[in-house]
C-alpha cells in the first residue's frame, strides 16, 4: 500500500541552479542528485525527498506547498533569519501573525517563500499533539 512508501515533492522552479543554492545552503538540506532532466533532488527527513522541478516562470501557486515540522518554532526561525531567510507577516481580519506567527488551533505556523515564489512554511504542533 502508498501508505509504506517513501514519498518525494517536486516543486516546480524556474531556475533549479538559484532554488538549488537556496535549499542547500539557506534551508540547510543536503543535495542527494540531480536527474537528467534537471530536476535537484534532497534529502529530507524519514527517508522522504524534495525535488526541484524545472518549470516556467509563474507555475508556482498561492498557498502553501511544503511545510516542515519543528520542535521550537521561534529557534528554527531565527536560525533561518541568520541565514538570510524572509519570514512573511500577515494582518487580515481573520488571519493575523504576531512575531511572523500564527496560531491555528493546535499548531503554530510562520511562512516563507524560497527563491522561485514557492511558499513554504514551518509549523509547531501545541499541547498533547506535540
């Protein structure tokens, strides 16, 4: 069954050599290969892959793609803010961040985007789901 597989992203990316830069050395994810297509491969936790897709501009979309769980949501977003990493702030009528965080129920959750307009985001898991 799917259930026992190893899964892999793809994102799609205009540039796969800037994204590549950007997944490495910002986000700090190792670099497994690169298939003949172009399309960057890395390693992920639990045996699980993240693949940069070759793609025109604009085939990225406006909500959220990845997101990564974290045990301490404000360590790992200082840690990528020294890394150069920009963490978006938002201020709707339902839907506000204090510290580039949202609470949502049981998890926390801030938002970034990658170099090709991806948005990706980290999320904590609150109380006995943590």
């Amino acid at each position: 069954m799917l259930t026992a597989t190893r899964t892999t992203t793809m994102l799609p990316v205009e540039d796969p050599e800037r994204a590549g830069h950007f997944y490495a050395d910002k986000l700090g994810l190792k670099p497994i290969t690169t298939a003949s297509d172009g399309t960057r491969i890395f390693a992920l936790g639990q045996g699980d892959a993240l693949g940069l897709m070759p793609a025109e501009k604009g085939a990225q979309t406006a909500h959220t793609v990845l997101s990564f769980e974290v045990p301490n949501l404000e360590d790992e977003i200082r840690e990528l803010e020294d890394r150069g990493v920009h963490f978006e702030d938002y201020d709707l009528p339902d839907f506000k961040t204090v510290n580039h965080i949202a609470v949502m129920g049981t998890e926390r959750a801030a938002w970034f985007t990658d170099t090709e307009g991806n948005i990706l985001c980290l999320h904590e898991l609150l109380g006995e789901e943590a």
